[in-house]
C-alpha cells in the first residue's frame, strides 16, 4: 500500500469521526490505529461507513454531550 493511499484511508476516517461530532485529534493514537488498520484491509466497508457518517454532518455537537 502506497503512503498516499495510507494518507488518504487515515484522512477518511478522521472525516468520519468528525461527521459524528467526534474531534479525532483529541483521541489516543492506539485507537485511532486499530481504526485504521481495519479498514486498511476494508476499502469498500470504509467507503460505505463513510457515507453513512455524512448523514449524521452538523447533527453532534462535542461541546453539548456529556
């Protein structure tokens, strides 16, 4: 796997958690890593999760949950 294609698969999911009102850059690195090889081995999975997360855009707000 290229470093490009890695990029791109981390930069995705950091999306995605975003899309559900979650800050990634405020996670610990050993989570936000097993995320991410998952779904190195699970492009298309990752493509679907990431549009469903689109729905949920705007819909959390960080700052109002527990």
């Amino acid at each position: 796997m290229s470093q490009t294609e890695v990029e791109r698969i981390k930069k995705k999911v950091d999306e995605m958690y975003e899309n559900y009102g979650i800050d990634p850059t405020g996670m610990d690195e050993e989570d936000l890593s097993r995320v991410y090889k998952y779904y190195f081995g699970k492009k298309e999975e990752l493509e679907s999760d990431y549009e469903q997360s689109k729905k949920h855009t705007g819909l959390f707000d960080e700052d109002e949950m527990i």
